[in-house]
C-alpha cells in the first residue's frame, strides 16, 4: 500500500513535532531556576534588615534621573534613595 502525498507530510510533521518536544528544558524553567528567593523569603530578610516598603508618585524625569544614578550607585537604588533623603532631611531640619 503506498502512501499519499497528504500521509507524507503528516509523517513529516509528527517527526519535526518529535524532535521539537524532545529536546530538553532550559535551566530557566527547569532545576536551575529555583536558586532565587521567594517573595515570603525577601521580605522576612527585609524586615529583619529593618527595611519598609515605600511608594510615591515622582514626574517620569526624576525617576530617570534616579534610575541611572542608580546603576552607577554601589548600593544600587534603594541605597542611593535612602542616602539622597538622609541629606535632604537633615539639611531640612
């Protein structure tokens, strides 16, 4: 019995389908990719670190000002928001 045209590239099809699905899981989904910290786990380090989470609304310029100073900034940009209100609070007060 021989094949028609239609039955060929189903076999085709099946085979590319085959080789698709057996190829094997990146890191970033699979085992690899459990090395971070949950949420629950961060923010009970934040808190024994004594940090608090805090929003504001700021005109879209300052926080790209803010973002790339932050790069740049050791501590990243938690750290420099915390250094720049430090110095404006006390030269405030």
């Amino acid at each position: 019995m021989s094949m028609t045209k239609t039955d060929l590239e189903k076999n085709r099809g099946s085979k590319i389908n085959g080789k698709i699905g057996a190829g094997g899981i990146p890191d970033r989904f699979g085992a690899g990719a459990g090395g971070g910290v949950d949420k629950r786990e961060q923010r009970k380090l934040d808190q024994a670190a004594g940090l608090i989470p805090f929003a504001c609304k700021l005109p879209g310029d300052l926080v790209k000002q803010v973002q790339a100073q932050g790069l740049a900034h050791e501590g990243g940009i938690n750290a420099l928001v915390a250094e720049l209100l430090t110095k404006a609070l006390t030269t405030a007060a």
